[in-house]
C-alpha cells in the first residue's frame, strides 16, 4: 500500500492515484497552473484540471470487481465515463471508488477542438496530488 498521494521529493515522472489506487496515472511533471474549473459539472465533481498533451499522460488500471447491492458482480469495468452537453468531453471516474480522474476529448470533440487550431489536449484532475502539492500550483478559475 503506497502513500495516498505521491512523494515529489524525487525528481522524475509523477504517479497519482484514485482513492482505491486501482487507477493510477503518470505525468511528466507539474503543470504550470491547475484549473477549478468553474463550470457547473467541475464545480460538483471539484476538481482543479491540469492540462497535458495525451500523448505524456500513461493510465494503468486494474481491473475492479462491482459489487451491487442485489449482489451481482462485474469484473470488466475500470471506468465510468461520462459526457455531456456538447459530448466534447468523456469524463473519467474509477468504477471501483469514484474518484474523479481526467477528461478526454471524444472523437468527435477532438476534431472540434482541433478545428480551433488547438493541440491535442487532456486534462487530469491535480487533487489527485493533494492539497500540500496543489497548493503549489498557480489556480485558476477558468471554464475548459
Ligand atoms: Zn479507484
Ligand atoms: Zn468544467
């Protein structure tokens, strides 16, 4: 069992988990701001987005087992992924604990975005490195 948020003590890529620590996502390093987004669906998930290239981010998951209360398991879901609005987004929460992950462009939202002449862009929720580090990173409160 590793600590519930990682040690930047040394230098090098940075592992965050969910709360489980099923899911755990690397990046590179810190992003220069976080975003708590301000945008209805972000406000209640509280988040605070940093924004990566996908291509810099790695997720690894294990897989989880469900457990609902008639008592019937499923064992082939790593996450819940949910869209809205305009769809441009799937947002990703462990199926296991819940925890608020990233956001992915769908395809059809990728190809949206890029028609705006931006570069391919995720975000990962940085409460996964928590408030000690967090409190490091510039805030913004930003709609994205
Ligand atoms: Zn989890
Ligand atoms: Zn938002």
């Amino acid at each position: 069992m590793s600590a519930p948020f990682p040690d930047l003590s040394q230098p090098g890529p940075i592992a965050v988990t969910c709360q489980c620590q099923k899911v755990k996502i690397t990046i590179a390093s810190l992003p220069d701001s976080a975003n708590q987004c301000q945008c209805s669906l972000c406000f209640k998930y509280g988040v605070a987005w940093g924004y990566f290239n996908p291509d810099k981010v790695t997720i690894q998951e294990e897989p989880v087992t469900l457990h609902d209360p008639s008592g019937q398991e499923e064992n082939d879901k790593h996450f819940i992924n949910y869209t809205w609005k305009n769809k441009d987004a799937a947002f990703g929460h462990c199926a296991s604990c819940g925890t608020t992950l990233y956001w992915k462009h769908t395809k059809d939202g990728a190809a949206r975005w890029a028609q705006r002449g931006k570069q391919p862009t995720m975000a990962v929720n940085m409460k996964l490195l928590g408030p000690e580090t967090l409190k490091t990173i510039k805030q913004e409160y930003g709609y994205e």
